[in-house]
C-alpha cells in the first residue's frame, strides 16, 4: 500500500516544500520509500510555478535535502480526495483546509505537528519574514515529525 501524502502551508514556498523534500529523503533513507508519495501545496497561489524560497533551499541543502526540482501550487479539490494524508503546518492552514474539504475527506486533515516527538510546538513557524535561525527550526521540527508519519506508516 502506498501512502499519499500532502504538506500544506500558505504560499507552498518554505514550510510544506522543506517538509515534502525532508520526508522523500528520510524516507529513502529509511528504505521505505517504495510505501510513500508525498507533495506539498499552498493554501494560497501567492507564488505558483516558483521554486522554493533560496534560503529554504540552501537550508534543506546544508542537511542532505534536495528541494530545487520543486514548485508551488495550490491545493485543489481533487487533493482532498486523492491524498490520504492531508497535513497542516499551522492552525490557519488546517482551519482553511476544513473548510475547503468535502465531509467525507475531513477525516484526512491534521496538523504535521501532530507527529512530532522531540518538541512541544504544534505549528511549524513561518521563517519568510525572520533570520537564517527560523529556516533551521523548521528543519528541526520537520525532521523530527516526518520521521515519526514515516515510521509510523511504514509499520502499518
């Protein structure tokens, strides 16, 4: 079975593309990536067509994650129902997603966060506006949730 995954946050340019880049990698690393197709999107078309934000990508590079092939997109309707997994970045995002989500599909939308062990932050942070520290958070909480999703999917 294979499990379809989809990061979501406003633009599609920082958090959800580093969270699909993390999870492909981690997953490769892990030897399951066979079980797995992941893909990002933005709750906003803010930045359609554009590759990640440089400072994402430089960050995710530094640590082994390739994100250049990426670009952004929006979430569409036809994502709710062929996405099995549907994944929050922050409370707005999941609230938007609520409401943009056929019933029958709801039961698919949470927050990333909600499967991450080492921290006690549910909302991955925003790091558009901020230093290179913000971009490396992300990382570290993106690293530690898509670890906890993969291994707890790959062990069903």
């Amino acid at each position: 079975m294979t499990h379809r995954i989809l990061f979501v946050c406003t633009g599609n340019i920082c958090r959800s593309p580093t969270a699909e880049g993390v999870a492909r990698g981690l997953a490769a690393k892990h030897g399951v990536d066979q079980l797995f197709e992941f893909d990002s999107a933005g709750t906003h078309g803010y930045h359609v067509g554009d590759p990640p934000d440089p400072r994402t990508v430089a960050a995710a590079k530094r640590r082994g994650y390739d994100l250049s092939p990426l670009r952004a997109r929006r979430v569409t309707e036809f994502d709710f129902i062929s996405f099995d997994h549907v994944l929050a970045m922050d409370r707005e995002h999941l609230e938007i997603l609520q409401r943009a989500c056929p019933a029958p599909h709801r039961h698919k939308l949470r927050l990333f966060l909600e499967y991450g062990e080492r921290f006690d932050e549910d909302e991955v942070p925003d790091p558009y506006y901020g230093g290179a520290q913000g971009f490396e958070q992300v990382l570290d909480l993106v690293e530690d949730a898509a670890t906890h999703l993969i291994l707890a999917l790959s062990a069903r």
